[in-house]
C-alpha cells in the first residue's frame, strides 16, 4: 500500500482512469456509424499483431453501464473517454447522427449519476473516413472540418462536461500515422507528415478555442506524449542527437501552442513545416491551455546514427541495455516520470500539469478467477511516487489517470498487451478486476480520506 507523506494531500487532486473510443467501444457500424481510418486500417491484413481488429474490442458501446459500475464500485472520481468523430458525425462533416450522440448521452448521464466526472477528448487518432478520402490530415480543410465537429459536440455537451481534451498526443497519431505508416491511415514520408503535424497543431489551439467561446466556464487541456530523453554517452554528437529526439517527442507540439514556434533550431529538419504555414499561422498555433496533459510510459536511451534520415539518431533499444520492460518492450523506469514533470515544469513553466495517462502491458494469468499483476501494481506505485515528488517539489500536478480502465485494443499491437486495471475475456466480454484495481481504488480512497481531514 503506498503511503504519502504528511501535508501532501491536495483537496482537488483529479485521480482517474483513461479509455479510448476506438480501444473500446466496438459496435463500428452500428447505428448509423460511419467507418472510421482505424476501423478501415485493422480490418486490412497484416497491419495489426495477429489480424486484430476492434470490431467488437470491449463492447463498451453496450456494456458501458456494466464498466461505469465498476468504476463506482472502485472510487475512481474521473473517467476520461474520447468521441468517435464518426459516430456522432458519421461523413465527418454534414448530417449529425442522433444515434450516435445518444450514445454519448447517456455515457455522460450514467456518469453524472454515478458522480464519476466525465473528462471528454475530442480526438483520439479515430478520423472519419470520409475525410481521409480528401486527404485526412494533410489537406487545410481538416481545419473547417474539425471546427465543425467541435461546435457540434460542445455545444451539445456543455452543459454537462466542464473537463475538455483537444487531441490526443500528436505526435504519435502524425509520426505513426503519416510518417512510419504502422498506424492508421497507414502514409509515410516527410511530406505527409509535415503537413499532418502543421494541420493538427493548428487544429489542437484552433479546438482549445471554439471550447472557450462556446463554454466559458470550461476546464480546456490538450493531451502530449513524452519521455525523458537521454544520451547514451556525453560523447558531444550522442548529446545532439538527443537534443533532436527531444525536439520531436518532447518539444514539437507544446512549443508552437506556447507561443514558441515549431523547435526548428533542436532539430533542423522541422524546417519543412515552414513550407505549410500561412500568413497569421503564427498566433493561430497558440492557446492558453488550462492545462496541460501529459503521457509519459519511459524513457529513450539515445545515440547518434548516420544512417537514420532526418533525425540522425537512434535509440538503444532497452532489450540490448537488458533493462526490464513491458509487453509493449518499454523499459520501466519510474525516474522518467518524475524528471518529464521537473523538466517540462522548469522549461515553460505550465500553470497546471495532469497526468492523462500512465500504465503498463504485463502478461496476466487468470487464477481461481483472479488476477495477481504484482508488477502493474508495482509499476503504478513507482510512477506514482514519481509524480508526488515533483508535486512535493512544487510541479503543479494537479491529477493522474491510469491508462486504462478494462484490457483493450492497443492499436497495431492488438489485444496482446494488456494494460487494464481489469481483465476482458474477449470471448465472453466476462470483466474482473485485478489486484491492481483494487489496489489503485484502495490508493485513491486512501488519498481522498487524507485530504478531507
Ligand atoms: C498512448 C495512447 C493510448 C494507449 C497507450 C498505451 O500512446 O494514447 O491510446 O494506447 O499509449
């Protein structure tokens, strides 16, 4: 059981737990959904580990009562969950789906009932196919299109949801997505990805907008993924290469919405972007984000690498360092999440910091019907000592959601790893809660009795 120490509990610290529409809702053509590049993606072979796909995932879309119970019954006070643009807005643009927003009604209600506060992201890396028919993220309209499905959401749901996210890390969805091709829409190249990351940044400031005029008592954050960045020698081009994977995992899109531009000069490559803005891009890449979300698994061991184009580094994978890892081959190292929060803290200074995800993939064996993931469980308790030391040491971190709440479809790597604070038998959609759901539910009671006294 973790213990704090005296005199750190904090009255509004938000603890939660974080889901994605895709990872979980299943149901994709069901009730006048559209497709969505994910949906199209995992069904075409030999893109994801095994020929997954989420056509069913967790059924969220039918057992989301039975999964906001649980997390009652643990005492998890947030639930952060993103839209499927595509269900809402099954073209992408045009004709709302009733159906869809239904849904999405009664997911919000069921947790207002329940007093779990629900945490809604805009984006999380599920476009309508539609749009990527006119070219997704790449093409400037994405700006008019995604305009249009914020309004109608948040018009529909501000007088309910006071907690916004705009995007969820895109760094990932544009480097994975548009540059590496592993994940959907499955493009490559420096040319789609440059013009995917302007787009999207415009859009992430372009989103934190239209919240503010729309719903001015709205708590508006944005999510990014980060890792403590490290050079594998102080040898002085180990130290640069570092530098250059820093300006792309850590620096690309916080520093343009700050007011900063892209991190051109971290890692000259970047220099493309310059070729896809347009006079008044400048101010339109900022916003005054009410808080900043951060994502942080582990961190990057790196060394200087001829041979990799643009970045001229590459890491040394934690296999080789024979460090521990998760499913997902990440080295665990707990030390990442305490330097990302000082660092990120002492560079821009950020009013507020939330954690919106961190977990960890372990192989989980079903016993007697429980499941004993010492590991995650550790792994949870380690990172989460993490980020009290830097709140101790006066980061303004003001909440930690897990990802995730049940077992889900972890993107190109299927269902094989297993992230959730509660197991899913993908044949019969049976849930258990692991050690580690009960032990985070005893954690979070633990916190919330403290700082009520
Ligand atoms: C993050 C994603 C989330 C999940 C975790 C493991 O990059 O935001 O959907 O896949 O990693």
């Amino acid at each position: 059981m973790t213990e704090f120490s005296a005199g750190e509990y904090d009255p509004d610290f938000k603890w939660g737990v974080s889901t994605a529409a895709y990872q979980t809702e299943g149901s994709i053509q069901e009730d006048g959904k559209g497709l969505s590049i994910w949906d199209e993606f995992s069904n075409r072979p030999g893109k994801i580990y095994n020929n997954h796909n989420a056509n069913q995932a967790c059924d969220f879309y039918h057992r989301y009562p039975e999964d906001l119970s649980i997390i009652q019954q643990l005492g998890i006070p947030n639930f952060r969950f993103s839209i499927a643009w595509s269900r809402v807005l099954p073209q992408g643009v045009g004709a709302p789906n009733r159906a869809g927003l239904d849904f999405y009604d009664r997911l919000v209600d069921s947790c207002l009932e329940q007093n779990i506060e629900p945490w809604i992201t805009l984006y999380h890396w599920d476009l309508p196919v539609a749009l990527h028919r006119r070219g997704g993220w790449t093409n400037r309209d994405i700006l008019n299109w995604f305009t249009e499905y914020v309004e109608l959401v948040v018009n529909h749901f501000k007088d309910r949801v006071t907690q916004w996210m705009v995007l969820n890390e895109p760094m990932v969805f544009t480097g994975a997505g548009y540059f590496l091709g592993i994940h959907a829409p499955g493009k490559r190249g420096m040319k789609n990805f440059s013009s995917a990351v302007h787009h999207a940044t415009l859009c992430q400031a372009e989103g934190g907008r239209i919240i503010r005029d729309l719903h001015s008592s709205a708590h508006i954050g944005t999510t990014f993924s980060c890792s403590l960045v490290e050079p594998a020698s102080a040898n002085e081009r180990d130290v640069r290469a570092a530098q250059r994977v820093d300006a792309l995992l850590n620096r690309l899109f916080i520093e343009p919405a700050l007011g900063r531009g892209y991190p051109i000069n971290q890692l000259p490559a970047l220099a493309r972007l310059e070729k896809h803005m347009r006079p008044g891009d400048e101010q339109r890449l900022k916003f005054d984000f009410d808080f900043i979300g951060l994502q942080c698994y582990t961190r990057e061991v790196i060394r200087y690498s001829w041979s990799m184009p643009y970045i001229f580094a590459r890491q040394i994978s934690p296999q080789k360092r024979a460090v521990p890892t998760t499913l997902m081959g990440w080295e665990v190292y707990a030390d990442s999440m305490y330097h990302i929060l000082t660092n990120f803290y002492r560079r821009y200074r950020l009013k507020k910091i939330i954690i919106t995800e961190n977990g960890a993939a372990f192989a989980d064996s079903v016993k007697e019907g429980k499941i004993d993931d010492y590991e995650r469980e550790r792994y949870l308790s380690s990172h989460i000592h993490a980020c009290l030391r830097a709140k101790r040491e006066g980061v303004p971190l003001s909440g930690y959601f897990v990802w995730t709440l049940t077992d889900n479809f972890e993107w190109a790597e299927g269902y094989r790893p297993t992230f959730g604070l509660v197991h899913v038998n993908f044949q019969t959609q049976e849930r258990i809660i692991k050690r580690s759901g009960q032990w985070y539910a005893n954690l979070v009671q633990q916190y919330l009795s403290q700082s009520q006294k």
